[in-house]
C-alpha cells in the first residue's frame, strides 16, 4: 500500500460514510443501544462501521483494521494498522448539536501518519495529503475527485492570548482548572475529533483533555494536527502520545501549536 493509493480511498469511505449517517440523523428518530462500557452506540454508527470496514478490508486486506464498533479487533495488535471511528461525538450525534465526525487514520510504528476527519452535519473535511501535509477541502465534495483544497497550518501563538478549544460533553473541573495555568483570550467548547482540526487551521492554539479517550477517538485528528505542524503529548510527561497500546485506550493528553508555553499537569 502506498500514501497514493490511501488517501483517495479513506477520503471516499469518509464521504460515502457521512452521507450514511446524515440519512439516520435527518430521519424523526433512531435506535439507541448502550455498550458494556456503558458508551452510546446507534445504527448510524453501525451503518457507517460495516460500510467503512468493507472498503478498507477490500482494499487494503494485507492491513490490520483497528475500529471501534467491532470488540474482536481490539485484541489484535501490529506496527501498522488502521484505525475507525465510524462516528466520533456519538453524543452529539445523538442531541443533534453536529458536532460528530468519522475518522479513519492510518498508524505506522506508533504514530498517526495519514487520516481523514469528516463532519457531515457541518460540511467540513479535513485529511493529510499523500506528502504528509494537511488541508482542508471545502466544495461539493465529490467523492470521485478531490475539489479544492487549503493547505492548513497552526497558528503562531500568543501566549498572553491564548485561544483554547475543549470538549463540549466532557469539560468538567479537571479540564477547567487546568486551563486556568493560561492566559486565556477565549475558549470555545467543540465535540469530537474536530477540536483537534480547530488547532490546526489555527482557529485555536491548545486543546487539553483531562478523560478517557481511545486510539480510534484521537488517531486521525492527530494526524491532521501533525501534518499542519501541530503536536499532540501526554498530559503527565509532555512525551508524544503514541499508539498501538494494549487495548487501545490513551492516557490524558495536550494538543497544541508549537509555541505554547505548556504548564505541567
């Protein structure tokens, strides 16, 4: 497998996922399951899952496929794999506030190296390139061929003015009080991996999370954050956050913009 051949292949299963959900969401109502983690899962979510699954195994069989909604692949490990969150910010999918994405990233040697973040409810895809940069495509979203594309890069930031992104259904005393180390501009409050595509367009400079998140949460929007020349540490040592661990789920971590004076935990 080869960067070419990727990414034309996740971009398309994102779309073509998005367009799954959208359908589900739109309707008047939607079937709602609660997993042994006690975490919400809908048919939106299974829908987009098998689809996904089914387009990467047809395309990439040689490959490890790491995705959320199936328990069996959790227990498999590689140097490189991919992996699904068919949808991210399920709770914001179930409230309809938008804010959910899919999110497909591939991960070499324990780091993210390409993905694909999609938002359907707001029109906005982002995803890194064959040569590693990131953009953000805005038009009609062709699922056959790429439409115009912006390079997207962090911002320079202020650290007198800082600009910082949280989660909006999991921003909870923890998260504020760390937050108060800086000197803060405005916060803005986003659901799902999109907070991590919020700093690399440089619309914000730091996004701390202070919870439990899993590889297939934060995969992709790493690797769109990176390819825009962003960082993502972990909360206790500011060492990279990497991947490939047992199970799966990730420790505390920051994701910033070069420049930021980072405060210990």
């Amino acid at each position: 497998m080869t960067y070419d051949a990727l990414i034309p292949v996740i971009r398309r299963l994102a779309l073509e996922a998005g367009d799954t959900i959208m359908q589900i969401y739109e309707a008047d109502d939607f079937d709602v399951k609660v997993k042994s983690d006690a975490s919400p899962v809908t048919e939106a979510d299974e829908a987009a899952d098998a689809l996904i699954s089914a387009g990467l195994r047809a395309a990439f069989p040689e490959i490890l496929l790491v995705t959320e909604e199936q328990a069996a692949s959790h227990l498999e490990k590689g140097d490189t794999f991919l992996i699904v969150d068919p949808l991210d910010g399920t709770k914001e999918f179930i409230n309809r506030r938008g804010d959910f994405t899919v999110n497909i990233a591939l991960v070499e040697n324990g780091v993210p190296t390409r993905g694909v973040v999609y938002a359907p409810a707001k029109g906005r895809m982002f995803y890194t390139q064959a040569d590693g940069q990131s953009v953000e495509e805005s038009g009609a979203l062709d699922k056959a061929q790429a439409g115009d594309v912006t390079v997207i890069l962090v911002s320079e930031p202020d650290n007198s003015a800082l600009m910082v992104v949280a989660s909006k259904s999991h921003r909870d005393q923890a998260t504020e009080d760390y937050i108060n180390k800086y000197q803060v501009k405005d916060s803005k409050s986003a659901g799902s991996s999109l907070k991590f595509c919020l700093v690399a367009t440089g619309e914000a400079d730091l996004y701390p999370r202070v919870g439990r998140t899993m590889e297939w949460d934060t995969a992709a929007g790493h690797a769109v954050l990176a390819g825009a020349g962003g960082k993502v540490v972990r909360f206790d040592d500011h060492t990279p956050l990497t991947y490939g661990k047992d199970g799966y789920a990730n420790p505390f971590f920051i994701a910033y913009a070069p420049g930021v004076d980072l405060k210990e935990a």
